[in-house]
C-alpha cells in the first residue's frame, strides 16, 4: 500500500482536530475478525490486518465518492450511517473483485492498492461477512444463549438450527457465535453425538467442518496476547488467553479422532508450536527474575526492586496457568524445570528473609520480601502453605 491505515482513515481533517481510531467497515463485521499472527485461514474469519487494508481501499480507491477519509478521521461516521451505503459498497467490490479475476491487470493493480498477495480471497470473506451482517450479531447472540441450555438433546436441536448445508454461512456464523460460548467442549461432544462418530470425518460429513474450523480459529486468535515482555506486560490478559487456548485445543483434541498426518493435525500442531514458542522465553526467565527480585543489592543501601518483584510475580503466576494448560503446549521439559527450580527457589529465599526478620524485625526491605516470597508460595504451592509462612513470620516478629 502506498498509505498506510493509519494515515488515511486516522489523519486529522484540519489542523489541531483530534482524530478517532476507526474499526474496520465500521465494526460491521467485528465479529469474525482475528488478530495476527494468523497462521492459518479460514472462511469464518478474517484477519482485522486483512479488513483495515480492504477499508482502506474502499475509502481511498474503491469509494471515495460515498466515504472520505476526512469524514472517518472526524468520529461522527458510525455503523448506523455506513448501513445504508453497505448495497453499493457490496455491488462496487464485488465488480472489481470480478474484474480482477478476469483481467490480470486489474488483479495486479488491486494487489499493489493493497499490498496483499492474498487479496482476492480474503475480500470474499469480507464480502460474505458483509452480506451476512446483521446475522453476525444473532450469532453473537446465539453463542451466548448456549450456555443457559442445560440439556445436552436441546443443545443439539440448537447446533441443527445452524445453516449446515451452506458450510460459508457456517463458518461465519459458527465462529461469531463461539466467542460467547463459556464451556467449548459441550459443543464439540453435541456434533459428535448428532454425528454419531467421533471421527473427523464423521463429524465434516455432518456438516460440523465450520464449528471445527471455528474452533482453531478462535485457538489462534488467543497467540497474540501470548508474547510477553517487560514488567508490565499484561499477564492477566495472557492467562486469561492461554486458559481459553487450553479449553478450545482440549475440546478438540481430547474428544475428537484426527487422522495422523491429516491437514487439521497439522495445522494443530502449528498453533501448539507457535503458543509454546511464545510462552517458552518467559519460562525460562522465571528463575532468574525471582533470583533478582529476592537478592539483596551488592552495593548501597538495601532497597526493593518493586519493577523485578512485579517481574518475579507475574513470572509465577505465567508458570502457573502453563502448568494447567501445558496439555495443549509442547513445553514439558521447559515448565518441569522452571516449576521445580522455582520452587526450591522459594523456599530458600523464604527461609533467608525470615531468619533476617528474625534478627532485625523493623528490616523493612527484607519484610517486603517476605511478602512476596509468600505471595509467590501462595500461587506456587497452595493458599495453606501460604498461611502457614505468614503466622512463622508473626511468631519470628514476636520471638525478637
């Protein structure tokens, strides 16, 4: 592209004008779209790096008679006033998408407008996306009605309700719905049952291919929040993602027979590499940042690093969810020593920081270590032996 998004739909219309971050076609189609990296493609989905580009060239290229960079920048055009231009901004794509597939020239000069090889086939998910729009948010809603049927026979005559003869619509549906889905797997065991066969042939000949395929999706999508780096990254957020990751992986894994050496293996395979590759740099600096966190300075006054603390936390708290999941990673060997090393770890430094509160109970660098010495038993090992730690160092401020 010889813009890039951000400059055409975020440049100021006039000087000193704030400008407003604006979503693909409006947030039109919100509900398939899927950070980067996206390893795999699939036709329930696009990447949000796909849709801004394809935004871009529908304002810019495309369109610039209904729509005007100026007028995206100001944050007064929403979705409400994009829906009545969506039929000619369809019927305009859909002509240059045809032309180019006929003219090599136009095919040419819609992937240098875009700067995308893989133009052509991710406007005909965006196209379908946005024909099929207004049944993106039933979806939404539909995923989210799921978790209140109880009966797993109900539940099945909800799956059955899905377009399955039209595997387009499917997938764009099904990967809507999934992300308001809080427990993946009853969905998996439903299309099985309705199946009749745990095969993964069994369940494509069923018309389930889309709610398999929406499945990796939403698997991948959680990778981007997995790269981690810094005291503050957000590992709330990662273990949040990695523990959805675990669900969505088991579900398929753990109930549904996959073909050594078919495509779908491989392609979990891929995604399991690319998570554990993510996650893998952070395990190995668990040690290490509790090591720093809980040593005392060579030099000057003692004081606590809160920025190596935080680190050293965050690093537990990482090497627990891991140890939840690790059933869907390829990380044993590398989680198996960073959970036993931090655990003999922890309780050294434990055992050193009350022996100096001990001999100096107003050590206010060694209490703070303590503390989170405590606070890292308590995700290490368990809440009991957390409690435990606590009252020894009551009775060590006692005894002194």
């Amino acid at each position: 592209m010889t813009q890039s998004a951000q400059t055409v739909l975020q440049s100021a219309p006039a000087a000193g004008a704030r400008s407003a971050p604006v979503k693909p076609f409006c947030g039109l189609i919100e509900p398939v779209l899927v950070e980067e990296p996206v390893l795999h493609s699939f036709a329930g989905s696009i990447s949000r790096a796909a849709a801004t580009t394809a935004w871009v060239w529908v304002v810019r290229d495309l369109r610039p008679d209904l729509l005007s960079a100026e007028t995206m920048a100001s944050g007064s055009f929403g979705a409400a006033e994009l829906e009545p231009l969506v039929p000619e901004i369809l019927a305009s794509m859909k002509s240059a998408l045809d032309q180019a597939e006929t003219n090599p020239d136009a095919m040419r000069r819609l992937r240098a407008q875009t700067g995308r090889d893989a133009i052509k086939t991710e406007l005909a998910v965006i196209l379908a996306a946005l024909r099929h729009r207004a049944l993106l948010g039933k979806a939404q809603g539909f995923g989210k009605a799921i978790n209140t049927i109880a009966e797993d026979a109900a539940l099945g005559v909800a799956l059955q309700s899905m377009p399955l003869q039209d595997a387009k619509l499917a997938s764009l549906l099904f990967h809507a719905a999934l992300g308001g889905v809080a427990n993946p797997t009853r969905l998996i065991t439903a299309a099985i049952k309705l199946s009749g066969n745990a095969t993964e042939v069994a369940i494509a000949r069923n018309g389930f291919a889309p709610l398999v395929e929406a499945f990796i999706a939403h698997a991948q999508n959680q990778i981007h929040n997995l790269q981690l780096s810094g005291p503050f990254a957000d590992i709330d957020l990662a273990c949040r993602s990695l523990d959805r990751y675990h669900r969505l992986m088991r579900a398929l894994t753990g109930y549904i027979e996959f073909a050594r050496g078919s495509s779908t293996t491989q392609i979990l395979s891929s995604i399991t590499k690319t998570a554990s590759d993510r996650l893998e740099p952070r395990l190995r600096e668990v040690l290490t940042d509790l090591n720093l966190a809980m040593r005392r300075p060579r030099e000057g006054a003692d004081r606590v690093d809160n920025d190596a603390v935080l680190s050293a936390i965050n690093g537990i708290y990482l090497l627990s969810a891991v140890r939840d999941c690790k059933d869907s990673l390829a990380l044993n060997a590398v989680f198996d020593q960073a959970w036993n090393q931090s655990a003999q770890a922890l309780e050294i430094h434990v055992q050193r920081n009350l022996d100096l509160i001990r001999q100096n109970p107003g050590d206010a660098a060694a209490g703070a270590r303590l503390e989170a010495a405590i606070t890292m038993a308590q995700i290490r090992f368990n809440p009991e032996y957390a409690e435990t730690l606590r009252r020894a160092r009551q009775a060590a401020e006692r005894r002194s």
